[in-house]
C-alpha cells in the first residue's frame, strides 16, 4: 500500500500524459474567464482599493449589470454597502433567452446534479463544462476567485473584511488552476477582529475581542469525495444558523445560480466560524467553532484535503460511492489523528461495496459504526442537523486540536502552499512595525518617554494659542497681555523644537518614507495591528459597559470620563510629527530659527502622501481637542502640490455624539476606514479622501471629497458644563464651517446635541450654512416601518431646554424660534432619513441588515446628487479650504 500512496497523492487517477494535458485545458479557462469579466488588465497591475472606492456616475444609480463585465464592479459597490446581495450574480439582459436556451440551461443543471455516479465521465462534468458566455451568468465563487486574483493585498484584505461583515463564508486557500500554485490567504484575514461572550451569562469577565488570525479554536471540515447527492455547504448553513432561520453563510446550489457550473473556483478552500453570544437560548456551542469547506472533489484537489486533515478536529466526508480509488486515498491518511466522518445517501451509490470498503477503513482511520452516517435528503433534515452538531459539541468538550489561521497558514507552508503574507515588502514592514512595538512594554510610559513633544508641552501651547486667537478678535487687546501671550508660545515651542525624535519615531518615520508604495501600506496597517495588540489588555471590555455609563446632568457623558484610556495608535506617531512640524513652523515664523536650518519641513509632505493612499488622518487632536493649524495647512498646501489641477474638494462632515453609528455609517456609505464601534476608538476627528473618477468629476462638480468624522469630540455636554460646553461648540462650529454638507447622526429624534445646535445659530448668522442631513438611526430594532411623520414632527417642533439655552447664550432676540425656522430644516425636502437597524439576528452571528445597506445607499446618492445640483453651498479648492481654517 506503501507505493500505492505515491501514486495517488494528486488524487487525478490518470498517466503522464493526461497530467501534462490538464493545466493547459485549466490555463485557458483562467483565462477566458478573466476575459469575460473584463479583468485581463489587471494581471500585471493589480486592481487596487483605491479603484475600487472612486466615486462615478454608477455611484449613483441604483443599476443592474447587464453584461459579464460589470460584474465585478457590481459585486465590488454592493460589497462596499455591505448588501446581503452582494454574491447574486444575475444579469438584466436586453434580449430574453430564447425557449431553446432555457431548456438547455435547466438539462445541464440536471446533469451537473443528477449524474449516474456509476458513470465514469461523470467525474469530468465539473471540470470540463461548457465556458459561461456573455449571456450565461457566472458562477459566484468563480467571480469571487477573478476578482481576487485580479486584486492587489490590499483590495483582497477589503474584500474579504467586507465578506465578514456581511457574514458570508471567506476565501481561505484560493485555488490557481492555471500554475496549480495555491495561494492561503493569512494577509486578506488580518483586519478581522471578532467578539463573542462565552457562557455562563454575559458579564465583563466573559466578553472576549480578538482577531481571527490569532485566536485558537477546533476546526471542522466538510468535503466531498467522488460524487455526494446531498449539499456540504447547505448542511453547514443548516449546522451554523440558529432555530429556523437559515443563513447562507456557504453559497450552495439551491440558490438561484447555485447549480452553475464552476470553471475556476473548484479547489477553493472557505471557512466560517461560530462565535457565541453568552446566551443559552441562542448558542448552538459554547465556544467559538471554525468550520471549513472545499469546494470540488478530494482526490482532483488532494494538497487542499491534505491541508485541511493536518488542522481539523474532525473532517466530514460526504459522498455516494467509495470505489477502490478513493479507498487508497483514504488509506494514506492512515497516520492521521483527525476524526473522520463519512455521510452517505441510501438512495445513490452501491451500498454494497460502500460498506465493504468502509469495513477496511475502521482500523485505517479508527472509526467505527457511530462515525457513518446516512443522509436521507431533505426529509430528515432537522434531526440530521442535530445529529451533526451533537457530534461537534462531543469533539468540543473531549481534548481535541485548537488552532488559529496562522497555525494553519504555518502548515500550508509545509505543505508548499504559496501564503500571501511571505511576499519580501510586507515582511519587511512587518519587521519594521516589530521593532517599534517590541519596546512597547507599558503605553502610557511609552508615550511619556519616546512621545515627548504630546502631553503637557502641547496642551500647554494649544491653551496658549487658544487664548492668543480669541484675543485677536478682542475690541482693544492690551498689548502687554499679547506679548506675554507670544512670549509664553515661543518657549514652549523652543522647548519642544530642543527634543529630537525618538527612536521608535525615527523608525515609523523610515517607514511611511518607503519608495515602496506597497511596503508603506503593509507597514501602516502591520503598525495599526501591532499597536492594537500591544494595548489590548487594557481595552478588552464588552461594549455594552459603554452603554451603563450615566450623564451628569441628563445628557451624554463626557469624554474626560469614559471608562477607557485613549489607546496608542498610529495617530500618535503623526501627532509626534505634527508637534515637531509645528515647532519649528513657530520658531520660522517668530525669526528664531533661520529657515535653512528646518529639518522636519518635509513631514506634511510624507503625512499627504498617507492621505492619499486612503489612511484616515487627524484633524483635530483627541487629547487636546484643539487643531494644530500649522500641521493641518502644511499638509494640505502639500496635498495641493500632488493634486495639481485635480484639487476641486467638497468638504462632508458627520457629528453626533459617540455610539449613533455615524462612522460606521460613513464606512458603509463610501468604503473609508473610521474606527467603529470600539471603546478603545480615538477620541479626535478623521478625515479621509475619496477621489472622483475623472470622466464624472465634470459633472459632480469636484474632483475629490474630503469626508470627516468628528469621533469623540461631541460629547453632549450641557450648557452647565461650562468651558466643556463651549469647546464641543466651537469645535462643531469649525466643522461644520469646513463642510458644505454636515450629516447629523441622531439616536433619538429629540437628543440633537446642544453644542451642535450653538453651531448652527453661529453659523447662521455668519450665512455659511452647509446642506444639512439628519439621520435618525435605529440602534436596537431589525427594522424600520419606513419613514414616520411624528417622528418627523417631533424633530421640527418647537425646542426644548437644550436648543432654548443655546439661543440665549448666543443672545439671540428671536432664540426662541422652532427649529423648523432655521434655514436649513426645509421638511418637503429630504432632509430626514430614518435608517433601520444595523443588524439582521443576534449579534455576534448577525448579518448586516440589508434594509441598512439600501437606506445607506439611498441616503449617499441624495448626498452626491445634492452636491451634483449645487446645493452644497460653494464647492471649494484646496487654497480656499487653508484660508477657511486658518479664519474658522
């Protein structure tokens, strides 16, 4: 049996000949494939995220794809949205298929399911069906592996963490037909961070966050050997949702183009996972499960089943025949400690030799009667289900193997799989990111002692500064109190300009100043991971605790008392180069420092260039809630420089106070990367930049939108707050006079938050007034009924104490004026929306609610058509923006 393991270890069964033959059917099929959805292009220069978040023309409309081309790009928009439709791969043709077309389509969709499994051509259908044609729909999973083939690391990272959201299955190993050269994709799995209670009941104890790469868990396989009547993926769908609501985690071939057959995609490996909520009544298990599924037959794809018998607990087996073939297959796993599992159909197959052949197979693979199970399809499928997860909780509660993605990417490399993580840059950064958080012992000694110019030097010079703005606009300011004023500033700032950077700064310096543009990005997002790390055991709290803090005086805590330490993030690193930038700016300008003597002139220059690769940046400092107006101009002055003639901007802003899901909102709506939902977020506000598609920027009327998340900063401090109150006024004041359209993000209809509502009445009066959006989002329930007037009445009607008390302390004569009053609020136009619930079930297992996604993506096409119609106050240039800041 020895030399018999040598000869099956591909599992195909055919001579040399035949080997040779395969690849070259297999290449032109990649091929053709790429072709027909228009991604020959991209196989030398990677499609990239950046391509994929321009704002078009199809941005906004609501279109269906007529042709195999705009496949990709469809699923790509409705991914971005997080649409539970995102995998529907269904065209809107011009012409209907003739009768002949149909009828043929539904034969082959028989054959591909009905078979004779004696048949020994039968194996072949998979593999060797006809090519889809412009007017066949494609396979989902053939255009889910194009697509990320055709993409670079950092579109595939987006891609699957979309998928995640959307809790669809995730590609795991992608399969590469033409070079039969694998691809496990620990890289694209990174940025996936899950939460889960364990059980007994909820509580601080038993809340865990962690991300999927690095967390252990048993791990279960499905595959099919031969042929199996009865669906693996629609089993575990069945295994993974709770009572009677199935969700298609696993695309299956009960859905509409489910039965397609697959040209590509065969040798897919996918995974899922099961986290619990901490509820009895909810969880299936009663800890996180990982469940994973090859796509194809065993013995045509044995490296993956290989794979997947080195880290499962147990592998699932289901088929109809066990011929001699398949029986040496088995045989070679004869070391293994997995358990095996076989689930037959009584109805296909020869029953006979199946259990002769499984009778040589209990002392090969140690089973017995228990690990054989039969499957009658769909009359018995609840207790069936049962029977599966019973025999999972068995596996769970015995010892059994726990592993992680990179436990497993660590056997795909034994295996000779290619990982996407081992490329040389991303290595590179990696190492890079290692040195700096290596050192990283305690984050608050960390910041004191390599952070140096933060803290007290820069609250200090930020509170001087504020005091010498306000004095400008003071009617006689005495002179001797300005020149103390500057003469404090200037020491300070000579104080800081004395420090030179530290170590691990010089460091994160040296590696967002890469030529590489790829090993920059792999460093920025090993340096978000790495600092996230570092600072988890501090943070890991269950988010609902944020929802037990109470307000003083009844409105929202403030942010000096959340429960949570600002935690240390890349933002820290370019706040450190900021404060340097700004210092020596100072000293420039005050003639104590020649201006050839500048050494960290070029900082704004490498911070643009980070903006422009879609990182996040900080506009208003979170630790100070003050903007460092120098850094903010320097960098915009450097993006406008790299802009050149492109620099038309409109300027978005979403407030709220935390927890109302306007970052989430905005990430949904264009594809950026605000922090969400974490109680460990930083507290400043973000901007980030999405470019407008050159062929539509004509018609938008800008060439880039500057979109801004105001995080933390409104807090909904109270006018009996005192200087709280005024600073979250001024700082929505500055916002929102940046904008020229302002999203409102409200979790009651009635809690506009008073700091905001002491911006309008400034703003009116000084006639900036942005196009304003309110939206009232549903926090707790699925669904909202549609749009609902009382809600809409309650919103226009006269104000309560928080708008009346903003009104008297801006000494307005008509204060008392309904809100409805305000220019902004016309109630017969759309300036209202009521979005429904985020999620669709229980979190930690639930889905993005696709009434979420559609309301998001009805909410963003008003947004662009307000700024197509120029109704978002003047568009303006970068130069205009700087003087708009240095003033507000």
């Amino acid at each position: 049996m020895e030399g018999d393991d040598c000869e099956f270890r591909y599992g195909d069964g055919t001579n040399e000949a035949q080997d040779n033959d395969f690849p070259t059917v297999e290449r032109s099929r990649l091929q053709e494939m790429l072709s027909l959805l228009g991604l020959e292009m991209y196989q030398v220069q990677k499609l990239s995220l950046q391509d994929s978040l321009q704002i078009s023309f199809d941005s906004m409309k609501n279109w269906a794809p007529q042709v195999p081309k705009d496949l990709p790009w469809n699923f790509l928009r409705k991914l971005q949205a997080l649409n539970a439709d995102a995998r529907n791969t269904t065209m809107v043709l011009d012409v209907l298929p003739d009768a002949r077309h149909v009828e043929k389509e539904s034969q082959m969709e028989e054959e591909i399911i009905y078979w004779d499994p004696a048949d020994d051509l039968a194996a072949d259908i998979y593999s060797f069906s006809e090519l889809p044609t412009p007017d066949t729909p494609v396979n989902p999973l053939d255009l889910l592996c194009a697509l990320l083939i055709s993409s670079d690391s950092f579109l595939q990272q987006e891609i699957v963490l979309k998928m995640a959201l959307c809790q669809f299955a995730l590609p795991l190993v992608l399969p590469d037909s033409e070079n039969h050269y694998h691809t496990f994709l620990l890289w694209a799995m990174r940025g996936i961070v899950r939460t889960w209670w364990s059980q007994p009941p909820r509580g601080v104890g038993s809340f865990r966050e962690d991300s999927v790469v690095l967390s252990r868990a048993p791990a279960f396989a499905f595959v099919r050997m031969d042929v199996s009547s009865n669906s693996k993926s629609q089993l575990l769908n069945a295994v993974l949702s709770p009572g009677h609501r199935q969700w298609d985690c696993f695309w299956h071939r009960d859905l509409n183009l489910g039965t397609n057959a697959r040209e590509i995609s065969d040798g897919l490996v996918e995974i899922s996972w099961f986290f619990p909520s901490g509820r009895e009544d909810l969880d299936i298990f009663p800890e996180p499960v990982t469940f994973l599924n090859l796509r194809g037959d065993i013995g045509s794809h044995w490296l993956q089943f290989k794979l997947l018998t080195e880290i499962s607990s147990a592998v699932f087996i289901l088929t109809d025949n066990i011929s001699k073939k398949e029986y040496k297959l088995l045989y070679s796993m004869k070391e293994s400690t997995t358990k095996y599992y076989f689930i037959l159909s009584p109805y296909r197959g020869k029953r006979n030799t199946n259990l002769r052949f499984l009778n040589k197979l209990i002392p090969v693979l140690k089973i017995d009667h228990s690990h054989v199970l039969v499957k009658v399809s769909s009359t018995d499928s609840d207790s069936f289900v049962k029977r599966i997860r019973a025999i999972v909780g068995n596996v769970l509660r015995a010892p059994c193997r726990r592993v992680s993605v990179e436990d497993m990417a660590h056997a795909a490399r034994k295996l000779g799989l290619k990982v996407d993580e081992d490329c040389e840059e991303c290595q590179k950064a990696k190492d890079r990111m290692e040195r700096i958080t290596r050192k990283i012992k305690d984050s608050d000694a960390y910041r004191r002692d390599e952070l140096r110019l933060q803290g007290d030097p820069w609250r200090k010079a930020a509170q001087v500064e504020k005091e010498f703005c306000q004095l400008q606009w003071a009617v006689d300011p005495p002179e001797k109190h300005r020149a103390e004023l500057r003469r404090r500033l200037l020491e300070l700032r000579m104080q800081q300009n004395s420090h030179d950077p530290s170590s691990g700064v010089q460091e994160f310096i040296s590696g967002i100043s890469s030529p590489s543009l790829s090993e920059k990005q792999y460093f920025l997002r090993w340096m978000e991971w790495g600092l996230a790390r570092v600072a988890q055991p501090r943070l890991r709290q269950p988010p609902e605790t944020l929802l037990t803090l109470r307000p003083k005086h009844g409105g929202a805590t403030d942010l000096g008392e959340l429960l949570w330490p600002e935690p240390l993030g890349v933002e820290h690193f370019l706040r450190e180069m900021g404060q340097f930038y700004e210092a020596e700016s100072c000293l420039v300008e005050a003639g104590r420092l020649p201006a050839g003597q500048r050494r960290f002139a070029h900082f704004p220059g490498l911070a643009s260039e980070l903006l422009l690769t879609g990182l996040p940046l900080e506009l208003i400092d979170g630790s100070t809630l003050s903007m460092p107006v120098r850094w903010v101009t320097g960098l915009l002055k450097e993006l406008h420089v790299r802009l050149e003639r492109r620099s038309r901007l409109v300027v978005l802003s979403a407030l709220g106070v935390p927890g109302t899901g306007k970052s989430t909102l905005l990430n949904t709506m264009f594809g950026l990367r605000f922090a969400t939902g974490k109680s460990c977020s930083p507290r400043g506000a973000f901007m980030q930049l999405i470019t407008v598609a050159e062929g539509f920027s004509q018609d938008l009327g800008c060439d880039h939108i500057l979109v801004i998340d105001s995080g933390g900063l409104i807090g909904g401090a109270l006018t009996s707050a005192g200087d709280r109150f005024e600073l979250e006024a001024s700082l929505a004041t500055l916002l929102m006079g940046l904008s020229n359209v302002t999203v409102i993000s409200l979790a009651e209809t009635k809690d506009i938050p008073a700091a905001i509502l002491h911006a309008f009445l400034r703003l009116e009066k000084t006639g900036h007034m942005p196009n304003y959006q309110f939206v009232y989002q549903n926090l707790h329930d699925v669904s909202v009924p549609g749009p609902r007037p009382r809600d809409k009445r309650q919103l226009l009607d006269p104000p309560g104490d928080l708008s009346r008390a903003a009104a008297q302390m801006e000494k307005q004569s008509d204060g008392f004026r309904a809100l409805a009053g305000l220019a902004f609020c016309d109630p017969e136009k759309q300036h209202i929306w009521h979005i429904p619930g985020l999620w669709h079930g229980a979190p930690p297992m639930a889905a993005v609610s696709l009434a979420y996604s559609e309301a998001i993506f009805e909410l963003k096409r008003c947004l662009l058509e307000n700024i197509r119609n120029g109704l978002s106050n003047q568009n303006k240039n970068i130069q205009q923006l700087i003087e708009l800041v240095r003033r507000l």
